[in-house]
C-alpha cells in the first residue's frame, strides 16, 4: 500500500520484506505496534529481543546478517546502554527508540554514529519509526555527489551520508563534478561547498543548471562563511537549498530527505503527465 510518512515520505514501492530487522524492546505495547505497523505497511516481520540474552542470542543463532536494529537504551539485563553498545561494536546499523533523553545523551548518541533516534514521548512516535526504518532501507536507490576542495569535508560529508545508507560519490572540485555527473546520470542530489579554487559553487550550479534541471537533480549549497547573503546569490544560480557549517546532523538529513523526496515527487508529476 502507498506510504506518506509525517515529513512528507511518499513510498510506493511495495513490500520491503526480506530485509532482517531486530527490535531489541521490552515494552509489550510498542513490540505489538510496531510489529503490526511495519507488517501493514511494508509487509516486515521483525525479530523481537525482550532483553540483552535474547538480542545476544538473535546474533548467535543465525549467519544472516542483520540489515538494521531499533534498540530501547534501557534494556532489561542492559540498564546502562550496554545493548546499544553491543550492536554498534557489531557494526550494526541502529536506530535508537527511547523515552529517555536530555540534550547530553542526544550528543553521545550522534557521536555512535547511529542511523537515527526516535523519541517515545508522542503519539506519532511509531509512525516516525516506520518512516525511518523505510529510509535507510531505501536510500540506498539514491545516488548523492559531493563536491569539496577539502578531503576533510568530503570524509565527513561522505561518512554522514552512508550511515544513511546513500550511494555517495565525491569530487574534489568542480571540474571533476561534471566529469561524474556526465558518467553518473542517475544523480539526483550534489552538496557543493562555495568556496572552491576552480570553479566556485555558483559557477558549477550555473554551468549544470544549462543543461540539468532541478526535476533531474537536486542542489544544496553549504559554506563556512559568516556572509548570509551566500544562501541569496546560491539560489539564484540555480540552487535549491544552503546551509551553513558546522551542521546539525538532523537539520542536515533533514534536508536532504526533502530535497529528494520533492525530487521524487516532480518526477512523479511528470511521469503522469507524460501518459495521460
């Protein structure tokens, strides 16, 4: 069935089943809301881990990777976050589902490098679940160029952008932008720092801009810079989004889930109103 998720997701694509998924959660109420929910709408079956030996014992028991983990914190037989601690040394991808959280904790957890984490504390909590889990395991079909001067910049924006599963190329200046844009059509998304030495990035928006357009590929500029009229002249030339450094790392994926999801979405548009 088709999927609008809150921030706009729009899923088709029919059943993700296959995948291994564990849900390490001792709370009856959300293992039997999530289960339903993720068999309704993308027709998974997850494994339930109730406490710290079963999470251990789901590893042990089977070759079969395990593509994606949601884990409480406070896990019974893992009060101190040892079973979060246990996937993430397991190189596990892992979204994190708790009622406990502080501003301190939210640094700890980016710093794990988990996929995502989703709070308890509303009634759409497993709905924004859903939508995340749908993410990674999609977000693999979208291919994202990255284009830096500095292989600093380029590490981290890649390293952000395959912890979401992404396909991710990188180039280190302009030049080398179009060369992968011209092999790589399946492109939907570039992040372009601005400050550049051979072509700056207005001038690469503007040079693609003559012959891509924003229904083909999606453009978010970023900078350093303290200078806020860089957002105004990025646009202009043909740009779609910019943020500023250092980023937030939700603000970030956020914008890039909305910058591809409206690019789904144009393509979708012209697609019906190419056959009708």
């Amino acid at each position: 069935m088709p999927f609008l998720g809150i921030s706009g997701m729009q899923y088709s694509g029919g059943s993700l089943a296959g995948a291994r998924i564990l849900l390490a959660e001792d709370s009856n109420v959300f293992t039997s809301m999530i289960s339903a929910k993720l068999k309704e709408l993308f027709d998974i079956d997850i494994e339930i881990c109730r406490n710290f030996e079963e999470l251990q014992l789901a590893y042990d028991k089977s070759s079969e990777p395990i593509r994606l983990a949601i884990s409480n914190i406070n896990l019974p037989g893992a009060e101190k976050g040892e079973a979060l601690e246990y996937l993430i040394d397991l190189s596990i991808p892992t979204i994190v589902f708790t009622g406990t959280f502080q501003e301190g904790m939210r640094d700890e957890l980016i710093a794990k490098d988990i996929v995502d984490y989703i709070l308890k504390d509303n009634i759409f909590a497993v709905d924004l679940l859903a939508e995340s889990i749908c993410r990674f395991l999609t977000n693999h079909r979208h291919h994202v160029l990255i284009v830096d001067d500095s292989a600093t910049a380029r590490a981290l924006l890649s390293s952000r952008l395959k912890r979401y599963n992404f396909r991710v190329s990188v180039a280190e200046n302009g030049n080398k932008a179009l060369e992968i844009l011209k092999a790589n059509r399946d492109i939907g998304l570039m992040v372009t720092d601005y400050n550049m030495p051979d072509i700056d990035g207005f001038e690469l928006t503007r040079r693609i801009r003559a012959s891509i357009g924003s229904h083909e590929l999606r453009i978010i500029g970023v900078s350093s810079s303290t200078n806020r009229l860089l957002s105004a002249r990025f646009l202009k030339a043909g740009g779609n989004d910019f943020i500023l450094r250092p980023f937030i790392d939700e603000e970030f994926y956020c914008r890039v889930n909305q910058n591809l999801d409206t690019l789904l979405q144009i393509q979708s548009m012209r697609q019906i109103r190419l056959s009708a």
